[in-house]
C-alpha cells in the first residue's frame, strides 16, 4: 500500500518510486491512497492495480462521522503486507494502522510524531529534493535504481473547443504558497511581450486578470487531465513554484521555474535540462550546483520579462499569420 493523499507536486514526485517498487516486486498487487481530486494523475498507469480513495474534504463539519466511519470500517480491510508512509505525517501513519498493515515502512524527515509507528525507517537527508527522498523509501521495500527513472503521467485530455495551432505558450502563475504567485501586473506583461503568440493563462486562482489580445484566460476553467494535455502540447512552460511545475518537469525540458523564497535544489523541477529563475538570476537544472545564487529571494518583476523572453522567443515558432 502506498500512502500518498497529496498534493499534485509530491504526488508527481512519488511516482517514481512506486515504479522502483513495482519493477521489484511486479507480481505484487499495489494499492495507492489518495485525496479523490488527484486520482486523475492515477490514470492508466500500470504501476498501479488499485485505487484507494481518502475523501478528506468529506472528513470535515457536522456530516463527518456518517462519512468518516464507514471509511475507517473498509480502510480496516485493507490489510496490505507492507504500507510505504511517503507523506510522513500523523494522519497518514494512522491510515496505515488502521489498515492493519502488517509492516509499516516510512522515512526519518516524517514529522508529527509518525515515526512511533513505523516498523523500518529510511535515512533520509532532509536537503535532497523529495524524489530523492521517496527513492529512499522504496530501496527499503527492495527496490534497486537503475539508469533512469520512470515517471508515468497521463496523456491527458483536450479542453473543448481549443485548438493547440496555431504555438502557444503556457503561463501557469498562482500558487498556494505566500509570494509564490505572480502579479496581475506582471502577467500582463508576459503576455504582451510574447505577441502575437499566444499565452495561454492556466491555474486556480479567485484573482481575475486583464488579459491582453494575444492571451487565452482558462484560469479556473481546466480539470487536471485538460492541464495535464495542455502542458503536453506547449511549445514552453512557465510556471511559478507549483505542482504543475512538476507536471511539466516531467514532460519536458522546455519549462522554465520561477523561484521566490523556495530553493530551487530542493523543490525545483527535477529535470536536469529543465530552466529556474531566482533573483534575478536565470540558470539550467543541471547547473544549480555550480550557478552562485543569492540567498533569500524577491518577487519576480516587470523588468524580469526580458531575460525570459530571450531564452523563449527562440524555440517557439512565431505564426506567420498572426504578425
């Protein structure tokens, strides 16, 4: 049993661990627990024999105990012969006792006192980036790494009615984290310096944006699958700090990081050919030992744009109609 609810980034960085696992052991039957919003990420990938859902949202207000229950009573016939803890906190320790797992397996970076419920603990360094992490956990569940590393996203599914002709890049500009995001003015400056190609502006986000001509506004208006074929189709990705971010990692190199207070070493895209902007300072993946880059960190700003445009001006084909 593999226990990993959220979120999209960890997810996206747990999956290639479960491929380890499963390459070790493929005549085993592996169960993932996750939140139901992210299930979608879970499609078709055959690392994967069943689903679990853990219906957190659900878990809250008056109506929980009818919900909560019935769960608690079907979790408790799980009864896997090993559970991998990759999300390391209390509640998901106590998902994993209350399946009656056999053996619980988890790492030593676990907070909220999870560890009390380990049978096996992974050393792991607390500065690696999660992939690395999470590896971890699963060479104690037997797995070996090889040359490469799988990770298995879904092909994804078209919004409707969008045509990806004629090239696009993707924005991706909000995130849950406190200065993560950008800002209204900024996005609007991205896009007027890429015209005539067109950006398209994805994310969640309550903020609403003057999108310029040449920008496409899905902001709220795409599923995770429908993000997932967009991010696919791109001719670039720029993205703050995020789970799409990671999405993307994973799909290509052609996707640039923008990085405020958060080190990229740690949670940028693991994706050696892969961009990161922090202060001030635009850098390959691959170059993130070697590159100084200042401490601390500052909003990405208008006078940003231009070093971002000069990296992606040039591998996106400009329609000759458009100009």
């Amino acid at each position: 049993m593999i226990i990993k609810p959220s979120s999209l980034g960890d997810i996206v960085h747990t999956l290639p661990a479960v491929s380890l696992v499963r390459d070790a052991h493929p005549h085993a039957e592996i169960t993932w627990v996750i939140n139901s919003e992210f299930v979608p990420l879970l499609r078709g990938n055959s690392d994967i024999d069943h689903v679990y859902v853990f219906p957190r949202s659900e878990f809250s207000g008056l109506g929980a105990p009818r919900s909560l229950f019935p769960w608690l009573k079907k979790t408790r016939r799980l009864q896997p012969s090993l559970a991998l803890d990759f999300q390391g906190l209390l509640r998901s320790a106590l998902i994993a006792k209350i399946s009656r797992a056999e053996t619980i397996y988890g790492m030593s970076d676990a907070r909220e006192g999870s560890r009390w419920f380990y049978d096996r603990v992974a050393k792991v360094d607390r500065r690696a980036h999660a992939i690395e992490r999470y590896i971890k956990l699963a060479q104690c569940a037997g797995a070996t790494v090889g040359a490469s590393l799988r990770c298995p996203i879904p092909t994804g599914d078209r919004p409707p009615r969008f045509d990806e002709y004629p090239p696009f890049i993707l924005l991706h500009p909000f995130a849950r984290g406190s200065g993560k995001s950008l800002s209204n003015v900024v996005i609007e400056e991205l896009c007027r310096a890429f015209a005539p190609t067109r950006v398209v502006a994805v994310g969640q986000s309550r903020r609403k944006i003057d999108a310029p001509p040449n920008c496409v506004d899905l902001i709220n208006r795409t599923s995770l699958l429908q993000l997932i074929w967009l991010i696919r189709v791109a001719h670039f990705v720029i993205s703050v700090d995020s789970g799409p971010m990671h999405v993307a990692a994973a799909l290509t190199d052609r996707v640039v990081s923008i990085h405020t207070w958060t080190d990229p070493r740690r949670v940028g895209p693991y994706n050696p050919n892969a961009w990161v902007w922090k202060n001030g300072q635009l850098c390959r993946v691959n170059r993130l030992g070697i590159t100084k880059i200042r401490r601390g960190g500052r909003r990405f700003r208008c006078n940003d744009v231009g070093v971002l445009v000069d990296l992606i001006r040039p591998l996106v084909p400009v329609d000759s109609m458009l100009v």
